[in-house]
C-alpha cells in the first residue's frame, strides 16, 4: 500500500511540473507513463510474458511513427499539404 | 482460478492492450505527421485548448488510477474494495463531464472539426487540424473511460473475482497512460 501512495504522490508531482514547465511535459509524460506500468500495472514484479506484450507494442508504436514521419519528411514538400 | 489460468487471463488482457495501444499509435502518428506540415498552426490552435479543466482532468484520472489500485489491493487482502471502486467511477464520470464542458465550449465558439471548422481568431488552414486532431483523440479516449465507467459499475454493484478486477484495473490504467500521453500533446502544445 505504502508503495501505492508513494507512486501516486509522485504521479502529482509530475503533473504540477509538466504544468509549470509544459516544454518538458512530454519527456515527463514517459516517466509517468513508466511509473504507472511498472506499480500501478505491477509490471515491475509482473511476468515476462505480459512484458513481452508491452514491450512489442512500444517496439512497433515506435516503428509506426518513426516511418510515419521519415515518410512526410522526405517525400513531401510542407507546401504539398496547403491547399 | 488456478494459477496458470490467472496468467493466462492476464496475458490475453495484456494482448488486447497491445493491440489497443496500436489503435492510438496510429493517432499519434497522423498527429506526428501534421504537426510535421504545421508545427506553428498546431502549435497555435494548440493554445486554445482550455489548459485549465485539461490539467484537472489529468489530476481526476491518475487519481482515479490510484483508487483502482487500492481496491484491488483490499480485495487481494480480502478486505472491504467496493467503495473504492465507487470513487474510480466517479472520478471517471466527472472526468466525463469535464470533457463534455469542455467540448460544448469549443462547439459553440465554431472551434469544430473539419468542415464544421467557424472560429473566429484562427484561419482555417492548418489549424482545423489540430481541432479534428483534438475532437478524434480525445473522443476515442473518452469512449475508452466511458467503457471503463461501465464495467466498473457492475463490479461496484455485484461485486466480483480478484482476477476480473485486475484485468479492469489494467484496462483503467492503460487509459490513464493514452492521457497521460494526449496532455502534453493537446493542452500543453506539446510534439515541438
């Protein structure tokens, strides 16, 4: 339970500094994102199985958008967009 | 429920999550896209955004996500949860109606998706797609709360096993992780 609280505390606490400090909001979101799955979703004492499963998704998030924005980076012109 | 079945169980959970999780990949990678095409016209229409109820509303989730958790932990102990379920569903639904106070806001000022696109202190190219960007993201978010209110609802009701309550919990909280994703990137003109 300690570790809940303690989790949950510092969950606030992130959020009150990404809103102070939104340019590094999204870099905090990560670690949010991180604390969350590991305590809240028990990933961290959790088996390897459910991390393989969580694991992928990010490896082919990832993928997805690192293809997506190579791809209107080097084909298109902005200007190709305005209409 | 034997062991190998809870594990079981909880890898299928875990699956569906992923597959979830890739449903909103490909937001966000529409949004990496037009953000790459107008990152000043996102940026700007981002700044309209009621930054307010948005941060409320990221305090009302991970709260709610901290509520989860509890209840699970008393049931594991077997010790009273269902209020504590209770306070998850009602954190969600004013989560809800946040989210719609927010909407009826940008609607009546013509701050709408695609064609619908009226607001007067923005023009519409570039801009109207941060707005549809806005209303598909967090419209498919809130149907997720809203699936989630309902479960939860019924286990606060009947009562239910350990088991089903942690695959619930596990679904509460991967929608708790997507906002906690879509702050920074809508309300906190976030992706620059």
């Amino acid at each position: 339970m300690t570790r809940l609280v303690i989790t949950y505390a510092a969950l606030m606490l992130l959020v009150t500094i990404s809103y102070l400090l939104p340019a590094v909001a999204f870099p905090i979101a990560t670690v949010k994102a991180i604390l969350v799955a590991a305590i809240f979703m028990e990933l961290a004492r959790g088996r390897t199985t459910s991390r393989l499963a969580l694991g992928l998704m990010v490896v082919f998030v990832a993928l997805l958008v690192v293809g997506v924005l190579g791809d209107v980076a080097t084909r298109y012109a902005a200007s190709a967009y305005v209409h | 429920m034997t062991s190998d079945r809870r594990a079981v169980a909880t890898f299928g959970m875990w699956v569906f999550l992923a597959s979830e999780g890739m449903l909103f990949a490909g937001l966000f990678a529409l949004y990496a896209a037009y953000h790459h095409a107008f990152p000043a016209e996102l940026a700007e229409a981002a700044r309209h955004a009621n930054r307010l109820l948005g941060t409320l509303n990221t305090y009302i989730l991970i709260t709610s996500s901290f509520t989860i958790a509890t209840a699970i932990h008393r049931a594991r102990e077997g010790r009273r949860y269902r209020a504590w379920i209770l306070a998850t569903v009602a954190l969600g639904v004013a989560f809800e109606i946040i989210k719609a106070t927010e909407y009826a806001q940008h609607l009546s000022q013509g701050f709408a998706p695609g064609g619908h696109f009226a607001f007067a202190e923005l023009p519409a190219r570039g801009h109207v797609f941060y707005v549809s960007l806005y209303f598909t993201m967090t419209g498919i978010h809130a149907l997720h709360v809203a699936a989630g209110i309902a479960i939860l609802s019924v286990f606060a009701a009947r009562g239910t096993s350990v088991v089903r309550l942690e695959l619930a919990g596990l679904y509460w909280h991967f929608v708790d992780v997507v906002w906690i994703f879509l702050w920074p990137l809508l309300y906190l003109g976030g992706g620059r």
